[in-house]
C-alpha cells in the first residue's frame, strides 16, 4: 500500500533511539533534504524498520516514490517505506546514504550495524526497571526514606555463569526531606567496596546517595586480604579486561559474563533504583566513580542517558595506548578497542560532566584523559588539582564535585565554563582562554612541561599568567608559552575547587629526508627502495594513523613496508620505513621520473588531525 504524502520538513530530534522528522504547520516552511538516524543493527539478526515510524507527513500531499544511493549492501527498501535485510560480520560499522522520496525532497539516512558483543553492551542501557531490594538474609527489604539512617541494602543483577545475582550496596537519603532530593551513585576503584562513608559525603549535602560494590563483595574484610565475597556475587575483577580479551583464550569468557558487564550492569540498575524512590528527584541523578570506577562511569555515559550529570575521577577511556601498563594489555585487545573502550559510544554522552584528576596521576594520563572528555557530546568541565594523589579519599574529600553537583543541578550549568582556548600555539607564543565563572578565581598560572614520557612521570611547572575581566563578565587569562614546551593548560582556584583548561600538546613530526626522497630505478630493475627515518617531539606519543601516497597518476605505484598505524613514544622515538617504487605497475619509459606525495597523518587530542608531507620521486635510468 502506498502513502499518499509528501515529507515537508524543518527539523529534526533523538526520541527514543530515533530521529523524527515534523512537519510545521505554522510556517509552512519547506526544506528539500532531512537527516535520519536510525535504531542500531547487529550482525546476523535481521533488521527491519520503517520509515514512517522516523518522519511525520502531511496527508495533503502527494505519494512518494521511494529509492535508495550508496545504501549499505544488505539493506533494500520496499515502496510502503520498509527497510530490511541481514547484516554479517563484514558489515559492521557507520553507514550514510541518501534515501529519495520524490524528484524534490531526499533524505540523510545513518545507522549503525553493532557487532554482536557491541549489541549486548548497548542493551545494558534497556535497564530501566527498578531491580528488588533484600537485606543480608535475602529478605525483602523497604528503603528507608524518613530516618536519614544509611542502609546496607543487596539489589537484584544480572545473571553470572546461569546463577542469579545480587550487588551489595551502602544508601542514604537524608532526613526530613519536603521536596524530592537530587541523588548520586558512586562507584569505586580497584581495591574499594561500596562506601558508608562516601554517602554520608554527600547526605550531609542534601543528596541522596548510593555506593554500590562491583565485585560481588561486601564492605568486611576478609580473612585472607581484600573484602569478603557474600553468597551472592557476580564476577571479580580479572586484570585488565583479561577476562574480554579474545587474544588470552585461557581467560577469556563470553560478554555476559564478563565483569565490565555486570559492573556497567549494576551501576544502571543503581540508577534505577534510585528513581523508583519518591522522595528522590528522578531528573537530578548523577553518577561519579574512582580509578576504576571512572572507567566504568566512563562506560555507563555512553549508555544510560537518564544520567543528568557524570564525575570520571581519574578513570577515562582510550587507554589501549596509554604510556604504562593498560597499553601492555589493551594495545592488542580488539574487544576492548571495539566494545569496551568508552570512547566507543562517548558521542552519545550528552550530560554535562567534570573530569577530575591531577596532571602527576599516575595511573591514568592527561592524554587518554583529554581525549575522553573531548569526544563526550555533552558539555564538559576538568579540574586538575595540583597534587592531588590518586585514591579513594582523594577523590571524594575535595569539594570539586559537590560544588560542581550542586551548580548543575541548581541551575542547569556548570559553575565554570571555558569559552574559548588557544590552538596550535608554539613555544614562545602568547596563549589564552576565555571563560566564565561564578566563583572569584584568586589564584592562577599556567602548567606546563618540557618533558617526553607518560605524563604523571613528567615535572610539571608554573608559569605567571594574568587574568582580565571584560565588559561582558567573561574572564581571559593568559600566558606565554616557555621555550621547549610540550604539554600545557590554565589551573585556577579559589583555594577551595579547581578549573582547568582543556590540556594541550605540541607535537611535531620530523622526516629525515626533509622535503625529498629520491629514487634511482637502475638499468635493467623494475623497482628501486630508500629510506626515511620518522622523529618526533611531544609529551607523550604521536599516533600515526595513516600513510598514504598522492598527488601523482602513479602513486599507485609508491608502497611502504610498514602498517599505516604506526606508534612513536618515548621507548621509541624514532621509526624507520622503506618505501618503494614499482615500475612494473607505473610503466614509466627510461629517462622519466614521477614524483608523489606521502602524507602521514596523525591524531589530535580533540578528535582532529595533522599532516606531514614528503615528497618522493622515483628516476627510470636512461
């Protein structure tokens, strides 16, 4: 059957996984082409969707005629607006294409086909019921919400191995609530458990608050060492996703049974258990871990979007190349880089959050950090405190996330918001940030090493900065770069909380040749080699994502030896490569050369790139 309408459209929104286009009556303005996002595929299920499940139309209007351009392989769609088929491994991935409804009006249609592992995690954001409550015998248990006394609670998980599971848990609702109260779950790091203290934190604030255990323990210790496990535990923490990595067949399980699962699981079922409770405010609940538990809150924004605010402390995605022991693990672990890691789904991040660490942090660097809070969608805020140390206490005791709690939830924006920063700025040049703030910044400098290496093993140094006020409110601070600088930002404070600017690295690419290389292919040869050596100068690492030759008909003909990714680092600061020509794919005539371009490209904390070229030209002897 046909539908006798004709898309007019001005805008587009994300409702429930989908956009939905509509059409305004008041205006009558009409655009030609709209954008599409459709709910995610996995491999080998099949997938169907409709069309007019994602667009409003005006029955005034004429039937459409519907047809796809650069669709994905294994989808087709019928004239009633049905989309289908069977993706397969092959086929993951992002997809555009264009979809034409008639002569004048088209479509942007985008999915994502997950793989199987990837479509079980995003699932675990589908946990929106309110799990059951029960005491330490396994009775049902109600959750005090007049007393202000904490409790220690389990809660229904998921299911570990075929057994039912439950997490152990510390919640607190302060007393003599008249209005509904926002609330915090919280989430600890490696050697930690659910926290009475931690919530007390935050109920002497006036939040609601719960510490959930992640490793199906309680908060007594154990005879042997660490906490004692209770009867109804999920899994503990394998390494570093030891238990997710394919490539250690000994260790590895199946996703629902891995622990980032059930840990991701827990924090999301805490959530909704949260807002099961009236007296809490179902729209004001954040969630903030430590260490590890920031690598789970990491997780968890790209997944539950309920979430109105998120705190990572320390913990961050993107660690498969940290300069320490995550890339030891992680640099070979597939599942991770395509499933795990939160950078995976960190666009789909769209609360405000507060990225809390400190620039001598050991554990985590300002790296992986940065380029986590750099591709979370939503509106972020990093406080680096000089000194900081790394542990539980030291997460928890600073007001940082009390104070940046309570100016989200109080008024919708954080209480510091950087406007604008420097880009691209050398050692030696003038750098700035423009912000805003309402507390009275009485302390600030610029931060900044000279160093190579992981970063909390590099010095960090102050340098003055002046701080203005404009006419409009906002603040500009600014410093010059010293000379041999690799790594910078701004640290403010009002000796109570700390702001930080988004932190910056110098990185420069070096080829040895410059500009050429030249290639000689002899008498009688067909192909000819030479060698360039790579370089660099940087804080960290530079992350060389492509290598490709252009800018000639032949370069084709031009190949190097090594894989297009290559990795520089402080191990190993220098890389050399063969590129070679192939006269027997170029067909070059003697006595004639052909010059193209190698580009190598490399990524930038924001998600962006840089580029180096070399030019290489290959000579046929006479």
């Amino acid at each position: 059957m046909y539908r006798t309408s004709m898309l007019i459209v001005i805008f587009s929104s994300f409702i429930v996984g989908c956009n939905v286009a509509s059409f305004n009556e008041a205006d009558n303005t009409e655009v030609t082409s709209i954008e599409l996002t459709l709910e995610n595929a996995e491999e080998e299920v099949a997938y169907s969707a409709n069309l007019y499940d994602y667009v409003a139309y005006d029955t005034r209007l004429t039937e459409l005629d519907l047809s796809m351009n650069n669709a994905p392989d294994w989808l087709s769609i019928d004239t009633d607006g049905n989309l289908y088929g069977t993706p397969t491994e092959t086929d993951i991935g992002d997809y555009s294409w264009q979809i034409n409804l008639n002569d004048n009006y088209t479509a942007t249609a985008s999915l994502t086909v997950l793989s199987r592992e990837g479509a079980l995690v995003v699932a675990l954001g589908e946990l929106t019921e309110a799990p059951d409550v029960f005491d330490e015998n396994g009775d049902e248990l109600a959750i005090d919400t007049s007393s202000g006394e904490l409790q220690a609670i389990f809660f229904d998980a998921l299911d570990y191995e075929g057994n039912s599971t439950r997490a152990y848990a510390w919640i607190g609702i302060p007393a003599d609530i008249t209005t509904p109260v926002p609330a915090m779950v919280l989430v600890h790091g490696g050697g930690g458990t659910a926290y009475s203290d931690w919530v007390e934190e935050w109920n002497e604030r006036g939040y609601a608050a719960i510490s959930i255990a992640v490793e199906g323990q309680t908060d007594e210790a154990s005879s042997t060492g660490g906490w004692s496990k209770h009867e109804w535990a999920g899994p503990s923490r394998s390494g570093i996703y030891n238990d997710a990595n394919p490539e250690r067949s000994s260790l590895y399980v199946d996703v629902p049974d891995q622990w980032m699962y059930h840990a991701v699981a827990d924090t999301i079922l805490a959530n909704s258990l949260l807002r099961s409770i009236d007296v809490i405010d179902a729209d004001k609940i954040g969630v903030m871990g430590i260490s590890w538990g920031g690598v789970i809150t990491s997780t968890v924004m790209g997944l539950d979007d309920r979430f109105a605010l998120a705190i990572p402390v320390y913990g961050c995605g993107h660690l498969y190349d940290a300069e320490n022991w995550w890339s030891n693990t992680l640099s070979y672990n597939t599942l991770y880089k395509e499933v795990w890691d939160p950078m995976v789904r960190m666009d789909n991040a769209t609360m405000p959050s507060l990225w809390l660490s400190w620039s001598g942090d050991n554990n985590f660097g300002m790296d992986s950090f940065a380029y986590s809070y750099e591709a979370a969608a939503g509106d972020h805020m990093v406080s680096l405190i000089p000194d900081m140390g790394h542990g539980h206490g030291a997460g928890w005791n600073p007001s940082d996330s009390y104070e940046f709690a309570e100016s989200i939830f109080s008024t919708g924006i954080s209480w510091f918001e950087q406007i604008s920063l420097s880009e691209d700025a050398q050692p030696g040049d003038d750098v700035s940030m423009n912000f805003i703030s309402t507390k009275e910044l009485t302390s600030y400098s610029l931060r900044y090493t000279t160093g190579t290496g992981f970063t909390g093993d590099l010095d960090w140094l102050d340098e003055t900065a002046t701080l203005t006020e404009s006419i409009d409110g906002s603040y500009s601070i600014d410093a010059t770069l010293p000379d041999g600088t690799t790594g910078w930002y701004f640290s403010l404070t009002d000796d109570d909380v700390y702001a930080s600017s988004d932190y910056s690295e110098i990185i420069h690419l070096f080829t040895s040749p410059e500009q050429e290389l030249q290639l000689q292919v002899a008498g009688g040869d067909s192909t000819a080699s030479g060698e360039i050596e790579l370089s660099f100068t940087g804080p960290t690492n530079i992350d060389i994502q492509k290598m490709e030759f252009n800018g000639s008909d032949y370069a084709d003909a031009f190949s190097v030896d090594l894989e297009p990714e290559i990795e520089l680092d402080a191990d190993y600061p220098t890389e050399t490569l063969t590129v070679t020509f192939d006269n027997s794919v170029a067909e070059l005539e003697s006595g004639s050369s052909v010059t193209a371009t190698l580009t190598f490209t490399w990524e930038h904390l924001d998600g962006g790139s840089d580029s180096l070229d070399l030019f290489v030209t290959a000579t046929i002897a006479q």
